[in-house]
C-alpha cells in the first residue's frame, strides 16, 4: 500500500557524550522513510538546496524503493540544525537553526502522489499540513506529528490539520499544552475531541502510549546499554508505526498494537548510532528479531503471534 511522507530532509551538526558530527543527514522525512521503507513503498516530499548531493547523501533511500520525485532542490543553502545533548538524552538544546530553503517550502506534490493511500505529515507548518490534505486524492489513513513551536504560534491551523486526520503523534509535553490538560489520560482524550480517533503519545525513555477509541495501549521503550543520538528517534518510530500499517493494511486496535511495537523496536535501532548511520543498514530481518525480543520483554498476550507471516 503506497505510504507517502511530507517533512523534511536536512543537514545536522549534533553533539552527545557519545561524540559529535558535522553535517549529516537527518531531517523528519529522512528518518521517517528509512524507517517506513522495511515494510512499504514510501513516496517522499521534502526540499533541498543546491548543496545538497542528492544522490551520495540520499541516494541509498532511493535504492530502498522511496520515490524521490517529490524532492524538490532549490537555489540556495538546505536546512540546518545544530543541537547538543546533556545526559539527559531526552532533552535536546537547540544551538542554531538556519531554514535556508525550507522557508519557502511549498509541497506540491507529483500527480501519482496524490492518489497515495496512507499519508504521514511529518512536523511542518500545519499551514503546509492543510496545503498537502487539499492535495490528496482519497487517503485510507492520515497520521499527522507537530511540536510545541506549531501549537503555540499556529494554534488555528493546527486545529483545522488535526480535524481532517485519523492519528495524532505528540510527545507528553505536546499533548498537554494542546489539551489544557496535566493528566495524560484526559490530555489524550481532549486531543481525539479534536478530530483524530487515535492519539499516540511519545514518552521518550518512558516509552508510548496508544489511544484509540476508548481503548489503551501502553509499550515500553525497548531497554538499551548503549545510545549515542536520540536525533530522529521519534520519526523513525513514525516510520515503523506507518510502514509497519502499510503492510498489514489493518487499522485497528490490534493492527495499531503491533505497529506501536514495530515503531518502538526501530525508534530503539535510531539512537544507537548518530545521524542514519543504524537504521540505513537495518533488514527485516533485525527488526523481526528485535520485535521477537520485544515480545520476551513485555509478554504480552496482544502480541503471541508473530510480526510477518511465514
């Protein structure tokens, strides 16, 4: 089933005790389709600059089946972000942000696009978010990420974005500030009163936790000895959750258990290395193993059967 992602694709500069790089790929819509490409074909819509080598620094996502021709490239510099990380790897300090061409980013999207059937609006403008809804044919399915930035400075938008999709993403800071609400329970049910029938929320360390209808799902973060960048943790688990609902084509509560687990296991896979470094070598293979592991980890009786049939 076709998956199409509209985000971005930038240049990072990111430091963590673990080390630092200059320069390397990062972006929403690049972690998100690296993820989302082990289970589906993944249409992606972004903006470059003419500093940006297309095919040595994103060329590997083409030859893993993502269909680039919504990339646009542009005169002028691609978005950068500079951020540090202290110990707590759940905070990230942003240093600098330079939007170079992004500022202007207008997704139109290529005529096949349109007829995509699930789509997956990364954390842009919500005005950019409502200019790709009016773009898209009849989607099955519409997951939709924003960030504390968007909802306070374009809480209108937002609103009329999160009316017109079936799942929201946020993080636990995120769904109180939209909602009014401290508790995240009451937090995640005033954000589906917004629209979405499926609300999921990221806890970073803490893991996710899943609202759909009036049933709850809660996932633990896959436990790590070793992480270096949690940089694109939570687009990379967008990517899972998404990929993972292409294949199977199921959009109910268990569908949405297992894919909240497949967004777990490859957002664990992003932060052991920086930049894409981990999740471009990944196979199905390793992330069915680690799902196996998963399945040891929480015994869950929602997930005794196994990821991908035989």
């Amino acid at each position: 089933m076709s998956l199409l992602v509209v985000g971005s694709v930038a240049l990072d500069t990111v430091e963590t005790p673990a080390g630092k790089v200059t320069d390397v790929l990062g972006g929403s819509a690049s972690f998100f389709a690296t993820a989302a490409s082990l289970f589906a074909p993944v249409r992606l819509v972004a903006v470059v600059g003419d500093d940006f080598r297309v095919e040595e620094q994103i060329g590997f996502l083409r030859a893993r089946g993502v269909d680039l021709a919504g990339l646009q490239q542009r005169p002028g510099r691609t978005f950068r972000w500079v951020g540090r990380y202290g110990a707590n790897l759940n905070e990230a300090h942003t240093l600098d942000t330079q939007l170079g061409v992004f500022a202007d980013f207008a997704p139109e999207l290529p005529e096949h696009f349109r007829h995509s059937k699930i789509v997956f609006l990364a954390n842009i403008d919500p005005a950019l978010q409502l200019r790709v809804l009016d773009q898209v044919a009849a989607p099955e399915l519409v997951a939709l990420d924003t960030m504390n930035f968007w909802i306070k400075g374009k809480r209108a938008e937002l609103l009329q974005a999160l009316a017109r999709v079936h799942v929201a993403t946020v993080n636990d800071g995120e769904a109180r500030m939209l909602s009014g609400e401290h508790n995240l329970v009451k937090a995640a049910r005033a954000v589906q009163r917004l629209g979405p029938r499926t609300v999921v929320i990221k806890r970073g360390e803490f893991g996710v936790l899943l609202f759909h209808e009036e049933r709850v799902f809660a996932a633990p973060a896959f436990p790590l000895e070793d992480l270096r960048d949690p940089t694109g943790a939570g687009d990379s688990f967008a990517g899972g959750m998404m990929g993972y609902l292409a294949r199977a084509r199921d959009f109910g509560v268990t569908g949405l258990r297992r894919a909240i687990v497949v967004g777990c296991v490859l957002g664990s896979f992003a932060v052991e290395d920086f930049s894409l470094e981990r999740t471009r070598l990944l196979t199905l293979g390793d992330v069915t193993k680690r799902y196996e592991l998963y399945r040891e980890l929480i015994g869950a009786g929602a997930l005794q059967e196994r990821l991908l049939d035989d």
